[in-house]
C-alpha cells in the first residue's frame, strides 16, 4: 500500500473506532492514538521522507486532511459525549420532589390591623391623611361637642367607662373629628381609626374594646351626593367592584342628614345568605352631613363650609370578611387564629 | 313600635299597597322596621266551633269530652281547659291544622276517649304571655258574641293581621303611634290621612263639680286635662279592641283601661284613669314628692321618693308618679264606680331622671322621656271620649279640666332652595318642596322662588332650624334618588411620618417571624403586681376607672409587658412549642394623682417569645436590626440596673448615648411564676417615642471598595469575667484604619480549658479603600491588636 492509502485506511479506522468512544477519557486515548505525538498519523508522516519531491506536497496535503478529518470526528464526538454526560448527571441528580420544602417562618400581622391597613390604603388613595387621638378624652370631646343631649343615656355610667367627672374612655373615635376640627382651618379630610370603649360585658358579638373608623371631610360645597359617591367607592374597594350600597335615613346627633349604609352581601352577591340573614344586604356603617352645630362648636362657619362625617366598626367588618363568629378571638391572640391572616 | 296594618289603614288607607312595598317604602323615608309578625298565617284549619256539650272524663280527673259543632261535622274533642262552657264559641283546630309553634293536629284517643281537634289557647296562637289577658291565661280563649260554627278563625276576629313592627329613632317621639306612623306613610305614598272624629254634645261644664286640679309645678308639668266618668260599668273591653292590644304588645285588663292603652297607642299620649272615689275632696294637685314621701304603685311595690320626683296627689296622700306609674290606692277595679281620665304632658328630662333613680321603666315613662308635645292632649280626650261613648261605658260626665296656662307655641322654620343643593347637591323647585313638606303636615306660610316658610306641627319637636327641614327634603326626596358624586380638592393622602415609622417596624418584625397580638388598653392591677415593678412610679402611677366592668379591666396600662406575658403564657399552655409575639400601643402615664388632666398616651413596643431558639441573644439581636434599620447606630447594651421583672444575670438597659430605649432581658423566674409559665420566657420593652426621635431614615450612599479583603483569625484564652464587648473595643481601638468589621465566632469551654477560663475566638476583617492589602500589610495591626490584649486583659494567644 502505498502512502496514500494507507492514510484513508486510517482514516476509515478512526471513523469506525470513534463510534465506540463512550466517554471523554476513550476520546482521549483515541486522540493519543491517532493523532498524538507517537500515533499513528505522525508514525506515518514520518516516512514522507522516503517520498519523492513530487509526492510529498501531494502526501503533506493529504495529511493534513486525514489530521483535519479525525480532529473534527473528534470535536464532533467530544460535544455528543457532553451531551450525554449531562444527561447522565442531570438524571442521576433527580429529587424526589415530593419530599417536604424547608419550613420558612414568617410572622402575621393581627387580622384587624390587616384590615385596618387595608382600609387606609383605600383613603389614602382617596386623599385623606390619618388623623390619631387619644383613648382617654374629655367629655366635652367625646359628647358635649358632638352635638349629644346633656341628659343622653348613652352618657351614663352604665354606658360610657369614666376616669373622672370630665374624663372618659371614648366611646367613639368622633372626639378626634372633634380635635382636628378645632385644630386645622378646611379643607380637612381625614379618617380616624382607633380603639373604643363601652360598657359591655364581654360575649360572642360584644367587647369592651372595640375599633372603629371615622372619616371627616370639610371644604366648601360639600354634600351629601359627596357622601354617596365617597362610600359607594369605599364599598367597592373594598368589598369588590359588584358590591352595591343603599343609604337608609338614620338618626346620630352630630350629623343631619343621617344615615345608615348596608352594602349588598359580598358573601352571596346580594342572594341571601346566613352572614346577611337572607337579606341580601350587610349593614355596615353610619354616616351623615356633620351637624351645623358641631361646625359651629369647633369653630368652623357652618354658613360657609359643610362636610360629612361616617363610621364603621373595623372589628365587625373583619368577623364579615373573614367569617369569624366571635369577638373575642380578636384579644384572646392565640397563635393558632393569627396564623391564618 | 308595633303597629297593626288593619290599625294603620284605618287612619290611611294602604291596603292596595303590598305590605313589602309598604315596609321598603317607609325603611326608605326614615322608618327602620325589625320584620313583619304575621298573625292571618292562611290557615282555614282554625276555625270557630260552639261547645254543644261537656261532659267528665270517665277515666281522667282533669279532663273533659266536648261535643263541638265546627260548621260541616260535629266532632268530640278531649280537653283539659276548665274555663269553657256549653253554648261558648271557641277556637278550634281541625285534624291537620298546624299551630303557631310548629304542632300538628292529629286525630287522636285520650284515655281511650276519640279526639278529633283541639281548642286552642292565645299562646298556641302565637301570642305572648305577656299580652294575654288574665282570664285566658291558662286556658281557651272565649270569643265574645256569636258565630257560624265554621268560620275561619282569622276571620271571625280582628287577629287576623300582619304587624309591622318599627325601630323608631330617638329623635322621632311623634312616630310612637299609630297616627305618627299614619302621617309618615302619608308622605311617603302620597295618601291622605284620614282624620279622626269630633264626638258631639260634649262641652259643658259640669266636670268642675266632681273634680279640682291645681298644678304646683308647672316646669314639670306643662299640661294636666282630664275628664270624669260617673256610674261606669268595669267589664272586659270589646274583642275588636282586645284583639288590637294584644297585636300591639299590650295586655287587655278592663273596659275603662283599655282605652286609655288604645289612645296612647293611636295618638301617643299616655293616659292614667284613677278612681275618683279614692281622691279624697275630689281634688287633684300635682307636686315635688316630699323627702322621703311614700307610695305603692300598681305593680304593689312600695317606693320611696325624693324631691326630685313629681307626684299626682290628693290633699292627703300621693296617688300616682306623674307619667310613670298610677298608685294602687287609685286602681280601677271592679268595684269603681266613679272615675276621673288623666291625660296630662310632663317634662322628659324630669321625668327620666325620676323614672331612672326610681329603677321603673313603663310604657308611659318610655314615651313621655323622649318628649311629647302638650298639644296632642286635646286630641286624645277627643278619642277617648269618642271610644267611651260608643262603648257605653257609663255616663260621661260634660266637661274637661285643662290646666295648659302656657299653650305650645307653632314654630315657623324658613328653608332655602340653596341651602338644600348646597347640602344635599339636588335642586328641587319651591313647589316641589312644599308638596314633600305638606304630605308631613307642615302648613306652608309663605314661599316664592327660592324659599319657603312653614309652621311646623306641634308634634314635630325635632324639628327646629332650617338644617332639619332639609333632613325632611332629603328623605322624602329619597335618599337613593340624590346622585354619587366624589369632592374635588387639592388634598392629597399620605401617613404621617410617625405612622410610617410603626409600619416599618411592623413590617420588619413580620417578616422577621413575629406574631402581632391586641390586648386590652385596661388591665388588672394585680396582673401589673406580678411583674415586679412597684418601685417604678412610671408603672405603678395608674389611671383608675370610676366604674370598670371588673377588677380585671379597673386601671389603663402603664406597660404591655403583664398582657404580653399573659398571651405568651396561654399559648405556651396551648401547647405551641415556639413563639414570639409583639404588641405595638397605647401606655397612660398620669400627670397627676388623682387624676385632673388627660394622661399622657405614650406609644410602647413591647416583644417577647418562648421556645427552642428564643433567647436573650435571639431578642438582643432583633434589637439590634429593627435599631439599625431605623438608622440608630451605636446603642449599647448595659447590664441593667436592678428591676426585678427580669433575671439579674439575663438583663440590660439599651441604651443610645445618654437615651434609655429600654429594656430587655429574660424574664426573672419569679415573675415567670406568677404568671404560672412552665418555659423561660425572653421579652424587650422599648419607649417607641424615644426610638422615633432616634431614628433616622436618611441614607447617604457609602462607596463601595472595590479591592479585595484580607481576614484574619485571632483565638484567646481569657478569664471568665472579661466581656465580649471589653475584647472588641480593644481590637477596634488598635485595628487601624482598614478594620472594618471585628466578629465572635466561637466559645470553647472544656477539658482543655483551666478553670475559671474560656476560649474565644474572633474574626477580623481588613479592607483598605484605595489599594490592595497584603498579608503582610495587617500583620502590624494584628500585633498590635494582641499586645492590647495580652498587656489590658491577659489575653494568652492559643
């Protein structure tokens, strides 16, 4: 055999042997043994020599072809080898991915402040600031400027828990409307979140603390069309874009008009359900346009300026919301009930 | 307020409106109602049957065997009521009927006697105790007049009725009756009110004859009518008025009683009839009760009276409580004869203040306290008279007392039309107006374009400036007819400063793992007792409450620390293995003792936790980022000062500079024994207020170096009592500049450790920020750093 075939005799060994390289340490010792410095290749070349001068850039080019050839069998079978010693790996590395993922823990807030956060978060969207004041108020705050007759019963010892003579736990979060009133020139709007107090003996539905919301807004032209339109919003915010109002006349001393607003069930979508008593409605809160007389009590021109006042009870609206049957879970703070929120 | 549709349709006429619209139509104009009471229930299977015969049992002591003609058959019922007779027509429930509290009537046998009915009793019926007149009380109730054996119960008599009862406002005494409800279904629908008739042929004089009324103090009582009825017959009223009682709420007792009930319901002024026989002189004064003065009401109970209560008297004697309740030496009984009608108005606060400190509460005290105008006392003698006659009760003598030396004067209120769009945002002409304002029997005085005037019905004593007639605007108007709008404005909503620092820290402390808990702002005094904190005026300085719900609720806090514990404890005992909680609130701190002024509301953050992984250095070290993430750098942890809530040797004051922050520590056993905690317990409580003027929530950006660190490890053996904090402040204070951040990472105590010894070990890291540090380049601080501590603590390098 002369030179040139002896060449694509190892040419066509190579390119049967490769097919059984399997791994990279095989395609190693195939390189060796083909194209390393003692291989077969090299031995061969060596006898370019013996060739005439004629043969030899023929042979050399023929050579580099066979060396071409086998580097690029190589190449080709070094990136079909990784390919399947990633699958390998990726194979032999599978989880059982139904095993337990690692317990992170987290903390909670309470449920009522969730809610609470959630109904800021709506007001604050709507303009108002977040008007704070204190638990222990005066009287005059929490009665005398609202508008409350002297002789109401809701003032009695019975109703109401007294510090001193003129000093109460407010029953109410009013007294701030009151302070913020006094306090700042309109336009004012603000809401009012914040503990109160009556005299009720603890139960299912009842607390001697419970959380309120009040809201206050006082500008010129203000009115109850105002009103209507700010908690049809709310209402929606919060309860979902479906969720309907209907305004009922009410009596409260420190707002005329008064109402009373009952959203339809965001439980049965105003169907009737047992959180609606089957009514199909969920009475909420109570509202009004702020009385003259509290205006005038708190140094505003009633003549000039007119607002409306609402409140809503954040502990009942979170038993609402999130189908809890009594109160007392609020304060109890069993680890187990906040975790869920 | 219950009140009988039939009653109501006949003072207007509603009775082609669906009592749903009728019930929707009012809640709509201002009348909540609590439901619908439906007494008619659509059952034929009670009907009217005649007792044809009535014979013993054979086998049962207290029964009876009736035969009853029910109309189409003739059955034999078993009973055991004793007040019927042969020939009395009597409710009967057929085979199949159904009662009021669910039973069913079956065809049965009675001690081997055939049943095939029941006659049954008002409370079967659906009535409650309370209405029933006594005579019925325990058995059958007896129909008065004839029948058709047959005749559907509901029918026969005036029960058949739907009641709708309403939640009346405060504000509006004027709806507390039938002719209230009358003139508020008026305007609502439209309708007229049917007015009520004039008796004829009953002026005169002759009342003076039998009666004299003086009122001594007219403050209390604005009004005192009345009139006489001589020779008077005391039977049971007619069943049609029963019947009415009984749907409103109200038990029938007698003839002369009943009405005075009647028009309290219909017109709303109480009414109190006395025996005139028992006045003595025939002479009424109304009067203060002396000191002392005694007197038994009807409900036999012997009262004592103040000043402050007024009293209807005889020259000698009390005879009632002015508009609570008659005295019982004056009670109508079967055996009056002679009779003289109170109907009179008293001061409401007067009146609640006596009726409170009295401890009685009625139906009359219930109306008079909310204010009623003297004026309907005319009309409700026109009414009872009317009644009077037309049930012949005896002869009613000609003439009226009326002691009215200050008549209400009729107020004249002016509304605008810019007013009204000014407050409600519609803009209803004058004339339409005028309409809603004449439908609630406001008389129009005056009025043009823009504005009206009218006189106000007496009644209406709610109703005093303008801003009230725009209330009546927008309710008859109808609150769901005024359009939603959203105000204008410049505002703009945001939290204050201070609100987001307490968001930030809740937030933190969440994602951290700590539960939020809410206890009560007031707490025991001998809950506070248990942490230990006498000596602290800043604790045990308390707000009392005058009437607290109990010792457990009696004082405001001045700490969270005693409910925290307390909600730890509970849910330790629960059985949770692990946990921390926080509480972020109010603490009221008196400015003065006894308490004068508004306390001081300081803001207090208190944490705390129990469980595996949850001690002094787990706190410590949220201590330590919730400070730094409010930007309060350098705060020291001190050994605290002796408080005995916490364990001497677990314990520091956090301090920032010269400012306490607070406390932390674990909590002392015995503390932890008093709240009966089975687990140690680790808590902080730090002043929010003090932490807020702290912190800082600026950042200004602080290059990073961009040339790689070089660390360094340091072991030591030093005695016990040298601290942690004594071995870093020596190695900051002699690492040179490139030290930027020294670290514990190991304790060793052991074998290889003498006594009284311990081994630590630290890690220091060095960066310079304008060039590459070398090993060798830290080996001079190092040296240094070991010699400080070799020469300051005796520190062996290991």
């Amino acid at each position: 055999m002369d030179m040139e075939d002896k060449l694509k005799a190892i040419v066509t060994e190579a390119e049967t042997a490769i097919e059984s390289v399997e791994s990279s340490r095989e395609l190693d010792d195939f390189r060796v043994h083909f194209l390393g410095k003692k291989g077969i290749l090299k031995e061969l070349m060596k006898g370019m020599g013996r060739l005439s001068v004629e043969e030899r850039p023929l042979i050399g080019k023929l050579g580099n072809e066979a060396t071409q050839r086998i580097e690029s069998l190589i190449s080709q079978r070094r990136d079909w080898i990784r390919g399947r010693e990633l699958e390998d790996r990726l194979s032999s590395e599978a989880l059982d991915i139904t095993m337990p993922g690692e317990i992170f823990e987290k903390g909670h807030l309470h449920p009522l402040n969730l809610v609470l956060d959630e109904i800021k978060g709506i007001f604050i969207g709507m303009g108002y600031k977040i008007a704070e004041g204190p638990e222990v108020d005066t009287v005059y705050n929490n009665f005398d400027a609202l508008n409350s007759p002297k002789d109401h019963p809701s003032r009695s010892l019975s109703d109401t828990f007294y510090i001193t003579e003129d000093l109460l736990l407010r029953t109410q979060t009013s007294p701030v409307q009151v302070r913020t009133m006094m306090a700042n020139d309109p336009p004012i709007k603000v809401i009012s979140p914040g503990r109160c107090f009556r005299y009720d003996e603890l139960d299912a539905t009842h607390s001697p603390m419970f959380h309120q919301i009040e809201g206050l807004v006082v500008d010129e032209h203000i009115t109850m069309a105002d009103l209507k339109g700010t908690l049809d919003l709310f209402a929606k915010r919060l309860f979902g874009e479906a969720t309907q109002t209907k305004f009922r006349p009410h009596y409260f001393p420190f707002t005329e008009p008064s109402a009373e607003v009952d959203v339809s069930c965001f439980k049965c979508g105003g169907e009737g359900c047992r959180f609606c008593s089957y009514s199909g409605w969920i009475e909420i809160l109570g509202c009004g346009m702020v009385h003259p007389h509290v205006l005038e009590e708190c140094g505003i021109d009633s003549e000039k300026y007119s607002g409306f006042a609402f409140g809503m009870g954040l502990d009942r609206i979170t038993m609402l919301k999130h189908e809890i049957d009594d109160i007392r879970l609020f304060f109890e703070n069993d680890i187990r009930f906040i975790k869920q929120f | 307020m219950k009140v009988p549709v039939k009653w109501l349709n006949e003072h207007v006429k509603i009775d082609d409106i669906p009592i749903k619209t009728l019930e929707e139509g009012l809640i709509m104009s201002g009348s909540n109602t609590e439901g619908i009471r439906d007494f008619s229930r659509d059952n034929t299977e009670i009907v009217v049957g005649r007792v044809l015969a009535q014979e013993k049992h054979p086998d049962a002591d207290k029964l009876f065997v009736l035969k009853v003609d029910i109309g189409d058959e003739r059955v034999q019922i078993v009973t055991g009521a004793k007040n019927v007779k042969v020939g009395d027509f009597v409710p009967v429930a057929r085979v199949g009927a159904r009662l009021a509290k669910g039973l069913v009537i079956k065809k049965s046998k009675l001690r081997g006697e055939v049943s095939e009915g029941m006659l049954v009793s008002l409370d079967e019926l659906g009535f409650t105790r309370s209405v029933i007149p006594k005579v019925f009380d325990d058995g059958i109730y007896i129909l008065q007049g004839s029948y058709e054996p047959g005749t559907p119960f509901f029918e026969a008599v005036a029960i058949g009725d739907q009641v709708i009862e309403f939640e009346i406002t405060p504000n509006r005494a004027d709806c507390l009756c039938i002719e209230g409800m009358a003139r508020e279904t008026q305007a609502t629908f439209g309708r007229q009110r049917r007015a009520v008739k004039v008796p004829q042929g009953f002026s005169g004089d002759e009342v003076g004859k039998f009666i004299d009324v003086s009122v001594l103090d007219r403050d209390l009582c604005p009004r005192y009518a009345g009139f006489v009825i001589r020779n008077a017959n005391i039977e049971p009223s007619p069943q049609w008025m029963q019947v009415r009682l009984m749907l409103a709420g109200v038990r029938p007792i007698n003839n002369i009683v009943d009405v005075t009930n009647y028009v309290m319901l219909e017109i709303g002024n109480p009414i109190h009839p006395f025996d005139l026989d028992q006045v003595d002189e025939g002479r009424i004064i109304v009067r203060r009760a002396e000191a002392d003065e005694v007197i038994t009401t009807l409900d036999s109970v012997k009262r004592s009276l103040t000043t402050e209560d007024l009293v209807i008297a005889s020259p000698r004697r009390a005879i009632g409580l002015a508009g609570i309740m008659g005295g019982e030496n004056t009670e109508i009984t079967s055996e009056t004869r002679n009779i003289f009608v109170e109907v009179a108005s008293f001061n409401k606060t007067a009146l609640r203040l006596s009726s409170k400190s009295l401890g009685l509460r009625t139906e009359a005290s219930a109306r008079f306290e909310k204010g009623i105008d003297p004026s309907r006392v005319a009309k409700a003698i026109q009414r009872l008279l009317e009644l009077y006659q037309e049930m012949n009760v005896g002869e009613l003598v000609k003439g009226v007392v009326d002691v009215y030396p200050e008549p209400q004067i009729q107020r004249r209120v002016t509304l605008t039309r810019r007013e009204v769009k000014r407050i409600l945002g519609i803009d209803p002409t004058v004339p339409e107006m005028i309409k809603m304002l004449e439908g609630l029997e406001f008389q129009l005085v005056e009025g043009d374009d823009l504005s009206l005037t009218v006189a106000v019905p007496p009644c209406r004593l709610d109703v005093v400036k303008e801003i009230d007639l725009v209330e009546e605007i927008a309710r008859i108007y109808g609150y769901d007819r005024i359009p939603s709008t959203i105000p204008g404005g410049t505002l703009y909503g945001e939290f204050s400063p201070k609100q987001r620092i307490e968001n930030r820290v809740k937030r933190l402390l969440v994602a951290k793992g700590l539960v939020e808990i809410a206890t009560y702002s007031f707490v025991s005094p001998s809950t506070v007792k248990k942490i230990k904190r006498e000596k602290d005026p800043a604790i045990s300085r308390m707000v009392k409450l005058i009437n607290p719900l109990g010792e457990e609720y009696s004082v405001m806090r001045t700490t969270l620390v005693p409910n925290l514990l307390e909600v730890l404890v509970r849910n330790h005992n629960y059985g949770a293995p692990k946990m921390m909680a926080f509480e972020m609130g109010n603490t009221f701190m008196p400015k003065s003792l006894p308490v004068k002024d508004l306390p001081d509301e300081k803001i207090s953050l208190v944490m705390g936790g129990f469980g595996e992984g949850v001690g002094f250095f787990t706190l410590k070290g949220l201590v330590t980022l919730l400070l730094e993430d409010l930007g309060i750098h350098g705060v020291r942890f001190v050994k605290a000062p002796k408080i005995d809530t916490y364990h001497p040797g677990r314990s520091a004051t956090i301090l920032w500079g010269e400012t306490s922050l607070g406390y932390m520590g674990e909590f002392h056993p015995e503390v932890l024994e008093n709240f009966e905690a089975n687990t140690r317990i680790t808590g902080v409580e730090l002043d929010f207020e003090a932490l807020m003027a702290a912190s800082n929530l600026t950042r200004i950006y602080n290059p990073v170096s961009r040339f790689p660190a070089i660390e360094r490890d340091i072991a030591l053996l030093v005695a016990e009592t040298v601290t942690n904090e004594e071995i870093i402040d020596i190695i900051e204070k002699n690492g040179g500049n490139d030290l930027v951040q020294v670290k514990l990472f190991d304790i060793y105590r052991g074998d290889q450790i003498q006594a009284g010894f311990k081994s630590v070990a630290y890690n220091m890291v060095f960066r310079a920020k304008e060039d590459t540090l070398t090993y060798e380049a830290v080996q001079k601080p190092y040296d240094k750093i070991l010699e400080a501590l070799e020469k300051e603590l005796g520190a062996l390098r290991r």
